[in-house]
C-alpha cells in the first residue's frame, strides 16, 4: 500500500448512491485488507470543481489540486478554509 491517496474513475449504469459507495468500499476492503475511505463523485461534480478555480491567483497554472471531503466542513472548519 502506498499510505497516501488514490484515484480510481469508472463508469456504471448503476445510480450514484450510499449503498454503492458502501459495495465500493467494502470490496476494496476486502481486497487491500485494510480500511480505507471511499468518496464517490460524478463526472459533472469533478468537472466542476476542477473548472471553479476558487483559488486562481494563488495557485499553479500547470496543475489542479483539490482536495474532496466527505462532507461540508462544518462552521468554524468552513471559516479556517474560507476566511
């Protein structure tokens, strides 16, 4: 295992929801052997993030980093990412 982050895209018919990040996590479970989290995104939700650039004068013009969540950061988390 690398100990960092990894990105897997796919496609499915199947309808984005709990129990399919649920399936997704639990087999990869089952297969690394270890806990891991799964965040599961459309294809227009990353296209968006990647074209809002919220940061644009502080950031590289070669390369997009984002960073996703599970959820929105609660209130005083909100304030210390978006002052």
């Amino acid at each position: 295992m690398s100990g960092g982050s990894d990105n897997v895209i796919f496609t499915s018919e199947r309808e984005l929801t709990d129990a399919l990040r649920t399936s997704i996590q639990q087999d990869l479970e089952h297969a690394l052997g270890s806990t891991v989290g799964v965040f599961v995104r459309t294809a227009s939700e990353v296209r968006a993030s990647a074209e809002s650039e919220p940061f644009s004068a502080h950031v590289s013009k070669t390369k997009i980093q984002v960073l996703i969540l599970d959820s929105r950061p609660t209130g005083h988390a909100r304030g210390r990412l978006w002052p």
